[in-house]
C-alpha cells in the first residue's frame, strides 16, 4: 500500500508541476531500501531506477540460502578484524573469551568473579546470560559502525541521542587488542579447538566444551589471566553500554521481559461473536472485531515499535542473523547443529502465533493472531530470488553492516565478491559492495573522513542515476 501511495503521489505531483516527462529515482535505506527497490520491480514505468543500500530483502525464509545464514554473524566479526581496520588479535581474543567464561563459572565463587570481570551492579544469574551480554551490542555496533561520529543507530534503538565514536567498532577492539597470554591448538573454522590461559583450558567440539575450571582454585582462577581479559571485553562493549558516559556498572541480568499471557481472541463478553466460528473454522485473521476491544495503551512505546509492527503484519520475518559460531565468525557456541539448513532456522512449513498475544496484553488490539513464516506473498509480489530480468536498480551493501548478509547478490557473487557485481545481463541491476562501510553508509552525506569505498560507491551511483534519466528522456522523445 505505502508503494501504491507513492506511486499515486508521483503521478499527481508530476500533474500538478508540468513534469510529466521528468525521471523520478527512489532513494532508500534499510526498510526504506527494501522499499525502494521493490518500487522499480512493481512500478517500472513510475520508477526510473533505484538506490537500494542495506536492504536486507533476502532474508526471508524463501529467499535466504543455506550458505548465508552466518553472513551477518561475519559481516560483525569483519569490524574487529583487520579488514574492517582493527586487528587479527582482537579478534582472536573476542573468540577465545566465551570458552573461557564458561570454564570461571565452573570454579569455586565463579559467577562472584565473572562479576567482577563485567563490573556487574547485581551479579551475574549464569555463564550463558552473562555471554549473551557480552555479544549482544555488536550488532549495533556494527550498524553504527560509520567513518564519524552518529547517533543514528543509538537514537533508532539504543538510549537516545548519545554518538557513538567514529569507527565504534575499532575502538572496541583497542581494549582488547593485545595479548593476553591465549593458547591455542585445533580447527576454529571446523569448531573443534582447544586453548588454554594460564592454568585454565578447555576444548571445544561444535556446542560442547570441556575444561578444567571446577578442579582450579579460585587463586588459580585469578592468577590465569582470565578476569584480565574478561575485564577487557568489558570495556570494549562500554563503548555500547556506557554511550551515555554515565554507568559506572551494568545489569548484566536485565533481559526484556515476556508479555503476559493473552488469549488470542476477547469475546467481549458476548458482544463480538464467538471467533473461529466453529471447532474446524480456521483462525481469525486479527484479534478484535468492530466495537470491540477498542485500544486502551498507555505505555510509552518503544522506538522500534512501528518496524515490529511492519514485521508483523506484513510477515516481514528476517533470518539473516539466526546462525552465529559455525566457525566462521567471533561467536560461540554455535547456535544451531553442524549442517543447519534454512528449514532447521525457519521451523515447520504451517502458521504458527502470530503478535496478537503479545499485543492484546498491552491494550493493542487488531494485530494478526498468526502468522506464516514461509509466507510467499513478498516473493510473489515483488519477485523473490529471480530479479535477473529487473532493471536499472543499485543494491549497496556495506561489509561491515550485518544486514548485507541478506543482500541481493547475483548467482555466484556475495560478501566475498568484488565491489560491483552485476544482477541483470544489461549492467543497469548491481550488487554494489563498501568495503567499510555500515548500515547504507553511502546514503549518508559525504565527509571528508569517508573512507575511498564510500567515494567511489556514490560516484558509481550518480553515473547510473544520469544514464537511467538519459534513457528515460530518450524513451520520452520517442514516444
């Protein structure tokens, strides 16, 4: 609908200033480039081209592909990497520290140390919850991982207008970019690997580890140098955590709390007729019915409530950054079997409970009771995997985004790629790649801290943009 209404804008506001005959190119990033995009596959004839950066519109479960499913995971560990600027060490130490953490937790007054180690207010419940922690803000980082500073990313989902630093990601990685003492011996790229810190080791087999860390002391344990690197990943995810300047500890424990269980549907005490109307009825489409369960929300809403939404009623379901730890990336455990496939990720092929639930309890009603995850309406609609014979569309991605993992690319290309890959057999449709760039960085305005990709990749863009508004005044001429 919001592409119709542009559409329906464009035409009238082309009558309203005599500019029939002039090009009209969309501009979008992020959800706004999924939309940009799909605006020149469904409206061709309104639509020139397109400049589609960071549109993850292949993430859906019938357009991700098995090898992808981990691509976000690497998109992140290229920012601690020296090919996103930091370093091979602080990478290797980022992967060497979840292991660890779970052997400290094993030994006399573990979760007490591990406490210490990330400068917790409230201790730390568990091992597991303390390393989700640890690796939730690289995500954000790696969004807002920009060449200046921005608040882009912590006003969009972080505490508000708070910058982070220019390259987040490499200031993360100065606190850990030195050797701690680390030892290690096995595969890493197969997930079987051993490594030791002083007295402290353990060796790991996919989503398994064992280790040594319930016989050591607790002197064993702080003299191993382990709180000294713990202590380190601590700081480097402050620069997430303490954007605010302001934490001088963290409730590492804090997790969004479950909605309240709600039915699906409110009868209104006999005002709304019962719903499904009968045992076999399928179920109802939305949670409410005229006159009925009108919106009472007092809450204050969260800045990503009007993406849930679009998420939910649109089936709009993303599993680009489902898989992490295959060996590939700085995380571990791997969070999914050896093999994982798109179908283990997305679940069985039925619908399943949709947002209602989760909506109703919170007095906001009319969402969908259900929801289908291989819904195939979005690829039916706009095109799926097969946009070979679209035209005259950039689909940027920068490589230290993790939404480039659910980038269009062509057959054969990728994150691994070169820096322009053409879709179409004409040239007008490509996959353009930012080597160090984040979340549609080449949409942003150019400064002179831009790194060369960022340069080039707009300079690639405005030629595109001037030969698909030569074609479209040519096409007029001949008309």
């Amino acid at each position: 609908q919001a592409l119709a209404d542009y559409a329906a804008l464009i035409a009238r506001l082309k009558i309203e200033f005599g500019a029939d005959d002039n090009p009209v190119i969309a501009f979008g990033g992020s959800y706004g480039g999924m939309l940009a995009g799909w605006m020149r596959v469904r409206y061709p004839d309104v639509i020139a081209g397109s400049i589609a950066a960071s549109a993850p519109v292949w993430g859906l479960a019938k357009t991700m592909q098995n090898e992808r499913l981990d691509w976000s995971a690497r998109a992140i560990s290229r920012g601690v990497s020296k090919a996103g600027g930091a370093s091979e060490q602080c990478l290797w130490n980022i992967r060497a520290a979840w292991p660890l953490l779970d052997q400290v937790a094993l030994a006399p007054n573990g979760l007490k140390i591990l406490g210490e180690a990330a400068k917790s207010c409230t201790g730390v419940p568990s091992a597991r919850q303390l390393a989700q922690w640890y690796q939730s803000p690289w995500f954000t980082m790696a969004e807002g991982n920009y060449p200046f500073e921005s608040t882009y990313i912590t006003y969009s989902v972080g505490p508000g207008k708070f910058p982070l630093p220019r390259w987040p990601m490499q200031v993360a990685c100065r606190a850990v970019d030195r050797d701690f003492g680390v030892k290690w011996s096995g595969d890493f790229d197969n997930v079987t690997f051993g490594l030791s810190l002083g007295k402290l080791a353990v060796e790991v087999d996919w989503q398994e580890s064992k280790g040594n860390g319930a016989e050591l002391s607790e002197a064993d344990i702080r003299s191993s140098g382990v709180m000294d690197l713990l202590g380190s990943l601590t700081e480097a995810v402050g620069v997430w955590y303490n954007v605010t300047k302001d934490k001088s500890c963290y409730d590492v424990s804090s997790a969004p709390a479950a909605p309240p269980a709600a039915a699906l549907v409110s009868t209104g005490a006999g005002e709304c007729p019962s719903c499904p109307v009968c045992p076999d009825c399928p179920p109802c489409p939305v949670s409410t019915c005229e006159g009925v369960n009108k919106c009472s929300y007092n809450q204050s809403i969260s800045l990503t409530f009007a993406w849930d939404g679009v998420v939910c009623n649109d089936e709009l379901l993303l599993y680009n950054n489902a898989v992490q730890g295959a060996g590939r990336d700085m995380f571990w455990p791997p969070t999914y079997r050896r093999g994982v496939t798109v179908e283990d990720v997305v679940g069985p092929h039925h619908t399943q409970s949709g947002c209602a639930a989760s909506h109703n309890a919170q007095g906001l009603f009319g969402a969908p009771t259900v929801t289908n995850p291989w819904s195939d309406w979005i690829t039916k609609f706009y095109g799926g995997s097969d946009l070979s014979s679209v035209s005259n569309i950039v689909w940027s991605n920068g490589l230290l985004d993790p939404w480039s993992g659910a980038g269009v690319y062509p057959d054969g290309g990728g994150i691994d790629g070169p820096a322009v890959q053409n879709i179409s057999a004409d040239g007008s449709q490509v996959a353009l790649l930012l080597d160090m760039g984040g979340h549609h960085l080449d949409l942003f305005f150019a400064t002179d801290q831009d790194p060369p990709c960022a340069v080039e990749a707009r300079a690639i863009e405005e030629k595109m943009i001037e030969q698909w508004c030569l074609e479209k005044h040519t096409d007029s001429l001949l008309v």
